[in-house]
C-alpha cells in the first residue's frame, strides 16, 4: 500500500492557501520581491494545493480500497485457517484410522500365519496318515491277489480241471507270492501268515477231514477239492472284504489330505492378502503423516498469512484514519520562515544608500484554527545626515477561525500590530518605496477584526470576499530629530474590502481582484487635520505552462492613490496619483527540486509626489527592472528560494536613482 507523500511537500508553499488574503491590505507601495513574487507564489501554491487535495482524496479513496481488500484478505484468512484446522483434525482422524487399519492388518497377518502353521502341520499330518495307509493298501491289494489266485485255482480243482490241483500246490509253494505278502504285511505293520493260512485252509483241514471221515481216496480227493474252494473262496472273501475297507479307508485319507491342503493352500492365500493389506495399510499410514505435515504446514502458514492479514488490516486502518485526519484537518501544519535581504540604491541628491532587511515569521494552523507572526530587524542609511535607522519592526499577530462547509468556506480573524518598531525617526531616514522594501518602520496599535467567504465554484475555481476594519491606534512620529516636542498622529481607522477570482489549474492559473481601502473620520499629525483620500488597486495576474518544464508568466494592475484632504488649502501637498504596473516573465523547471524564474518589471506613475530623499515635488515616476530568481527544495520540508533585482528610476524633472536588491528566504515546515 503505497502512500502519497504530499503532506510536507504541500506545506512549504500551501500552508494556508486558503488565507491568501489573510494579510491586512493596505493598498500602495507593491514591490517586485514581496508582493508581485508573493501573487505568483501563492497562484503556484493555490494550484499546487488543488493537486495536493486530489491526491488527498484519492489516497482517502485509496486506503478506503486497501482497509476493504485487507478486510477481504483478514476474512478469507480466517476461513483458510478454519480450513486448515479442520483438515488438520480430519488428517488426524486419517492418521488415527491409518493407525488402526495397519494395527488390525498386522493382527491379521500374524492370525493367517499362525493359520497357515496350523493347516500346514494339519496337511503334513493327512499326508503322513495318507502315505502310511498306503502299505496297508498295498498289504490288502496283495492279499486279496493271493486269495484270488489261490480261489481261482481251487475252484479249478474242484471242477476237475487238468492242473488245478497243480496250480494250488504252486501258488502254495510259491516264493515269490509268499515274499510278495510277507513284504505287503511288514510295509503295513503287522504279521499276517496269508499263505500258512492258505496252506492250512487248502490242505491241512481237507486232508484232516479227509481222514476223519475215512472215505476213499477217490471221493477224499473230491471232498478236499470242494473244501479247498470253500476255504479259497472264504478267503477270497475276508481278502475283498480287507481291500474294500482299505480302498474306502486310503480314498477318505486322500479326501481328506485334499481338504488339508485346500485349507492349507487358502490359509496361504488369507496370509499373502494380510500382507498385501499391510502393505497397503502401511502406504496409507505414510501417506497420513505426509498429510498431516501437510495439514499441520498449511495450517502454520494459514496462520502466519492471518497474522499478515491482521497486520496489513491495522496498516490499512491506521492509514485510513491518517487520511481522513488530513482531509478533515486540511491545510494543518507548522511552518517558519527567516530571510535576509538587502537593497543599495544610487544617484539623485540621495547620493548612496542601502537597507538590510531580516524577516522572520511562524505560522500554525490544525485546519481549523490559525496562527502566525511576523516581525523583522532592518538597518537602513539613507546617505543623509541622521539618515541611520537600525531596530526591529512592528510585530503582526494574526488570529484566524475557519467554518467550513461544502460550498463556502468563512474565516473569522483578528490582526493585531504590535509597536515594537520605530516610529520616531528623522525625516532624512525615510526610505521611499521605489528603492528599498522597508519603507515604515514603525507605527502604533492596530486592531484589525476581519472576515473572509470563500465560494467555491469548483475544484480549481473560487471567488474570495474579503472585508476588515482596522482600529488604529495612535504614535508619536518626529520629522525633525530638532524637536523637542515630537507630534503625535491620530490616524483615522481603515475598511479593507477585497474580491477576488481564482483559478488554480495544473497548466493555467490567473487570479483577479479589487481591492481599496476607505478611511473613517479624520487623522490628525500636529496641528494639521486631514482626511486621507481613497485607495483601490485592480489586478490580474496570469501563468500557462506551455512545456512540461516552461511557463510564462504576466500581469497587470492599475492603482488609484487618493490625496489626503487637508483642513486648508494652503496645506494641500499632493494630487491624486495613478500607477499601472506590468511585467512578463517565465519559469523554468530544472528538475524536480529546482526552478530557475526571469521576469521584465515596468510601473509608471502619474501625478504629484514629494520624494523623501531629496523632499522636492516630482511628477511621472517611472521604474524599471529585471528579476531573476532561484528556487530550490532541499527536501520535502525544507526550501530555500533567492531573488535578484535591478532597477532603474526617474521622476520628473530630475531626480534619478539605480540600484538592486537581494532577497534570500528560508522555509521550513514541521
């Protein structure tokens, strides 16, 4: 938020723009360094403070602008922070579940791999019981083999078929079926004696029978035929009988081994997926601590952009309160200046003389209320005898109350003239005012209460109504340092009345006015009673830049002098004096801190007037000068400005006078 640094650069010329006409207006005795340079600047500083005003009110509007975005920014921090905070709590929340996924996924890694341990033993068992069974299957196979052939032959036999009998005693006798079933048997864990068994059931109980029943051989051999395929078949029998169980025995083995290691298999198959979920579970875990870093970041950096907020909200307020305080105390500001000048002049009966001239002034205003002082120190010769004068000035005090309103401005002020000056001094140190600024030094109280309305048209337009009446109080003045009763003047009060138009452009500035005086009563000096005559003075000044670093400059003003009105006519001294005042001149901007101004100066006056230096009558004045002067701003509340005169001057019939003087003015605002 870039703020305009108007302020201080505005009051080193502006400080009461709008007192322009704040200061008493006697009419007469306009000089180039004070009044013409003095109508110049205030034109400047009057357009200047247009600018300055502007910028017043845009910075206003500006600040305006900045406190509502900085409002905006505060509100939407608040809401990120809100925001953050609840994303932060939600990632905690994530975090916590994260936590309680990747717990519960390894709970159920180590449930599926204790799972697994168990359906593996339990696999290893059905295999074990599976594999083992199966001698007993072997066992049971063979048997049943041996009993089949042995069945096979006995049946053989007892039909009476060649070689059936044979086929017995072989299988009986056999060594590779007894190895074969005594093999069977050892593989299955037992001791079965199938081919004693055989041996006994074929032969040994027929041949007892045989013998028992004491037949013939013939039919013995028949019987022992059919008892042997008995016996074979009974064993045949009990063989199948031991094989189905067996068969049936291993397939409920092998059904089970199958299930054993289907559960087996989906036991590995849970544990793989507790792995993936932990896996899984971990990954989400990470990702939740990133978010929660993110979140707890987000929510540091929400804050600090709240507090960023928060501060650019109380700059903004803070800048918004300085404008409008400076729009509401317009044209508040403490300001000083001091100078020191000098004047030298030749020619004419005068001879030589010059005047040093050191003029301080303060003023003060909160915009409202005014102050301001002025006072000076001169030192004055004439280069006539007593013609010496050194001391301070009359002191001037100024009060002012402004009442402001949108379209008129009203001033109440008071202007009081302090006599710390010198008022009696000797008639050869009068110093008339076409050589030298300082013509009065000294004179009595003054009381001057005044009112000023100002109207204004526009922005850059006002017209200005100025009027005052000025109580003077009275002094003793001495003409001739001889006397030993010096005379005391009674001066008559004053009124003051002033209008004046005012345009204050960026590129072109002209202020017109009319101003006169009229005196009340009469003033009295000595003996002598008179009625001072009329003043008015009609002026217009004018300035156009014509390039961003040139602008010309001019004026005009016509001034009526009235005669004072004597008692007698035997005491009339002077006639009604006329003078026009012209000048032409520019100003150039070296850069932006340093102004350089060369004005043509010309005034001519007509009618009757006693110079002060050699105190003769003379007629048709006629003054003529060059002004060349210096501007410089040190800094924003400190300028220096210098000012150089040569002039020349005559008067009808004889009197001639050249010379030049030299202004230097410091300024300081506070």
């Amino acid at each position: 938020m870039k703020r305009c640094n108007y302020k201080n650069k505005a009051l080193l010329t502006s400080l009461g723009v709008l007192s322009i006409f704040l200061q008493p207006s006697p009419v007469g005795a306009v000089d180039v360094l004070h009044d013409v340079q003095g109508e110049f600047d205030r034109l400047r500083s009057a357009a200047q403070e247009v600018e300055d005003h502007r910028a017043a009110v845009a910075d206003l509007h500006q600040t305006e602008q900045d406190l509502r975005t900085a409002e905006d920014y505060v509100k939407t921090a608040d809401e990120e922070v809100a925001a953050a905070e609840d994303e932060h709590k939600n990632t905690q929340t994530a975090l916590a579940d994260a936590r309680m996924r990747a717990s519960d996924a390894r709970e159920r890694v180590k449930e599926t791999e204790n799972m697994v341990a168990v359906r593996t033993a339990e696999t290893a068992v059905r295999r074990r019981e599976a594999e083992s069974y199966t001698a007993e299957l072997e066992a049971a196979q063979a048997e049943y083999d041996a009993a089949e052939a042995a069945a096979e032959a006995a049946s053989a036999a007892a039909a009476g078929t060649a070689g059936g009998d044979d086929a017995i005693k072989l299988l009986i006798s056999s060594d590779e079926m007894r190895r074969r079933v005594a093999d069977a048997a050892q593989k299955a864990g037992y001791d079965y004696p199938l081919m004693e068994q055989l041996e006994q059931g074929l032969y040994t109980l027929p041949a007892q029978e045989a013998a028992a029943s004491g037949a013939a051989p013939a039919a013995d051999a028949g019987r022992a035929a059919e008892v042997r395929d008995s016996a074979a078949q009974v064993a045949l029998d009990r063989a199948a009988a031991r094989l189905s169980y067996a068969e049936q025995r291993a397939e409920e083995l092998r059904a089970a081994l199958e299930t054993a290691e289907d559960a087996e298999e989906a036991a590995r198959g849970d544990y793989a997926d507790a792995l993936e979920e932990v896996r899984d579970a971990d990954e989400e875990l990470n990702q939740a601590y990133k978010d929660l870093t993110a979140a707890a970041l987000y929510v540091g950096e929400a804050r600090t952009a709240r507090t960023e907020s928060e501060a650019d909200l109380a700059l903004a307020e803070r800048d918004h309160a300085a404008a409008m305080r400076q729009l509401a105390r317009w044209g508040a500001g403490r300001s000083a200046q001091a100078g020191i000048e000098y004047y030298a002049w030749h020619g004419g009966e005068g001879g030589v003389g010059h005047q040093r001239y050191h003029p301080v002034s303060y003023s003060y205003s909160d915009g409202k209320l005014e102050f301001g002082v002025n006072t000076a120190y001169v030192v004055s010769r004439t280069g006539k005898k007593q013609g010496h004068v050194s001391g301070f000035t009359d002191t001037t005090v100024d009060l002012g109350l402004w009442n402001k309103h949108d379209r008129y401005d009203v001033r109440y002020g008071l202007s009081v003239n302090l006599p710390t000056g010198m008022a009696q001094i000797h008639d050869n140190a009068v110093v008339p005012d076409t050589v030298a600024a300082l013509t009065r030094f000294g004179e009595g109280w003054n009381w001057t209460p005044n009112i000023t309305i100002r109207r204004k048209i526009n922005e850059t337009d006002s017209w200005y109504y100025r009027l005052a009446y000025a109580i003077r109080g009275k002094y003793d003045y001495t003409l001739d340092m001889d006397l030993h009763d010096p005379p005391t003047v009674h001066p008559a009060d004053r009124y003051e009345g002033e209008v004046r138009y005012l345009h204050a452009a960026k590129n072109d500035r002209l202020t017109a006015f009319l101003r006169t005086n009229v005196f009340t009563g009469r003033s009295k000096e000595s003996r002598e009673v008179y009625h001072e005559g009329a003043e008015g003075l009609l002026g217009l000044f004018y300035t156009k830049r014509y390039t961003k670093k040139d602008s010309f400059k001019a004026y005009v003003m016509y001034e009526l002098r009235g005669a004072p009105i004597y008692k007698t006519a035997a005491e009339q001294h002077s006639d009604n004096t006329f003078t026009h005042y012209y000048g032409i001149g520019m100003t150039r901007e070296l850069s932006k801190n340093r102004r350089a101004r060369l004005m043509l100066h010309h005034r001519r006056s007509k009618g009757t007037f006693i110079s002060p230096l050699n105190s003769e009558n003379g007629e048709d004045q006629m003054r003529t000068s060059v002004q060349v002067g210096y501007d410089l701003r040190i800094s924003d509340r400190e300028a220096l400005s210098l000012d150089a005169e040569r002039y020349f001057y005559r008067s009808n019939p004889h009197e001639r006078y050249h010379g030049w003087g030299v202004a230097l003015t410091f300024s300081r605002s506070f």
